[in-house]
C-alpha cells in the first residue's frame, strides 16, 4: 500500500508589533512525497524535500525562532492521522541560500543573529511513521513559525 502525501502545508505567523523591517517568505512546503506503509520516512533539512523559509531582518539584528510543531497529519476529506515527530536535527539555518547550516531541535526555541547578506534561510525536516494498517491518501498539517525581532 502507498501513501501520497502532496505536502506537509506550512503557515506562517510572526509578530507583526515587533516586525518593523522584518520580513518572513515561505520558500518550500516539506514535502514526503510517496511514502509506504509501514516504513518510516525522513526528511532532512538538507533536503531538497525540507521546508524552507527566508528572514530578512537588519543586519546586525537578533531573531527568535519558535515553531508550533504536530504530531500528526490528517487525511484530506477523512479522519485518519499520520504520526509525524521532529528530532534534534530536524531544523537547520544558514546566512546564506543551501549554505552550511547549523542543526538545531525545532522544539526548542532559537536566537540568531542576523548577518552579512541581511539574510536568514531556515529549513525544517521531519519524520512521519505511518503503521502497516495506514489509511492511503494524501496526508496534511500545518505548522507555525513565529519569528520576532530580539
């Protein structure tokens, strides 16, 4: 049995009162593509697959990056779920586009300073576990970033 999941729908929420001259876009949904039942599968943040966002903020600033992380997907048009967990390495940033990014567990908040090209890039993986008896169809979730300027 296959999975489909079209993409893991990511929103984003930052706070506009403390956003003067910051600015949060969505680059990348993470996606899982087809997945098996009974199979785990990961994403990486080094992935193409990964969500990816991209901060611009002054240079020389300090950003908090929160996420709001879920542990499981829905079924679209039904009532099934699909445990999806985030580890200690499922997030990363860089200064710069695909650069070297610095790992970090989403689950724990992170303060940044903001460098260089007045750029953020921030990518999230993750990993879904769906149970042999895993209901077929196309899964999604939504996730929240807050992003604040420090």
């Amino acid at each position: 049995m296959f999975l489909v999941l079209l993409g893991f729908l990511l929103a984003l929420r930052f706070d506009l009162s403390l956003a003067q001259g910051l600015d949060v876009k969505k680059q990348n949904d993470l996606s899982f593509g087809i997945v098996i039942a009974g199979t785990t599968k990961t994403v990486y943040p080094t992935d193409n697959a990964a969500a990816e966002f991209k901060i611009t903020a002054p240079n020389g600033s300090v950003v908090e990056l929160r996420f709001d992380l879920p542990s499981s997907l829905s079924l679209n048009g039904g009532s099934a779920t699909l445990p999806i967990s985030f580890g200690n390495n499922s997030a990363g940033w860089a200064h710069k586009p695909r650069g070297q990014q610095t790992l970090f567990d989403p689950s724990i908040p992170q303060v940044i300073q903001v460098t260089e090209s007045n750029n953020l890039y921030v990518w999230l993986g993750g990993t879904v576990s769906p149970p042999m008896d895993q209901q077929a169809g196309d899964y999604s979730g939504v996730l929240r970033i807050t992003v604040t300027l420090k």
